[in-house]
C-alpha cells in the first residue's frame, strides 16, 4: 500500500508544496512544530533513509540543503534543524525545522495549528527565497 507521502507525490493529496524536481518533493508538514517546518522527500517510496542507494541518498541531501538555505531566508530563525526520525510514516522524509532555540525541535510538543492561507503564505516565502 502506498504510503501518505507517496499519494502526495502522485497529487492523491494535497500539500503546501515548496519546491520539486524530478527526484525530490518539499512540502510543510501539516503539524508543524515551527511555522515553515518542513518535509524533504525522496519521490520513490524507500522507507529507511539508510536503504536509499548512495546517488539518491547524496541528491536528496543536496535538495534538502536547498530548501534549509531558503527556509532560513523565509522565515527568520536562529539556525534550520535537521531531523530524519521515520517511524511515522514508512517513507523516508527529512524534516527541516526554523529553531531559535533546541527546544524547538522536541517531537513530543504540541503542534502547531495554523489556518489554511497561512500555510500557503508560508509555502510561497519560502518558494520564493530558493535560489
């Protein structure tokens, strides 16, 4: 069965998509932990980040870094925290999380809810800051 990520990535369901290529797909994560929390994803459903062979692995890092570069930009924070925890959905994803303070990336907080068109605000800040 597929997984929730790879439905996104064949439009099943909507995202706050920030950026993709051919390989990658960026979209907010509809909980997040920070406002522009987001979620890097390879388009091939591998579920361990580890089992991903080494050009994808590499060209997902690339990608990510991208987006952490634009999230910064985007959304004023001290650093971008990066996160690949897995367990939740069978699909590797990596999350990137604005942080001004380690607290900010503690999994077990309650999450943010924010209103549809912040959302999609934020998704066009940070789409527009990648280079």
């Amino acid at each position: 069965m597929a997984s929730i990520f790879s439905k996104i990535v064949a439009g099943e369901i909507p995202c706050y998509k920030i950026a993709e290529d051919e390989n990658f797909l960026a979209f907010l994560d509809i909980s997040p932990l920070a406002k522009g929390h987001t979620l890097v994803i390879p388009k091939k459903e591998i579920d361990y980040i580890f089992d991903l062979d080494n050009e994808t692995y590499n060209g997902l890092m690339q990608f990510a870094k991208k987006i952490a570069i634009a999230l910064k930009i985007a959304i004023p924070c001290q650093r971008v925290g990066v996160a690949v925890l897995g367990m939740e959905v069978p699909h590797t994803h990596i999350h990137l999380v604005p942080m001004q303070s380690e607290k900010d990336m503690l999994f077990n907080k309650e999450k943010l809810q924010l209103p549809q068109e912040e959302m999609m605000q934020i998704a066009q800040q940070i789409a527009k800051a990648i280079e």
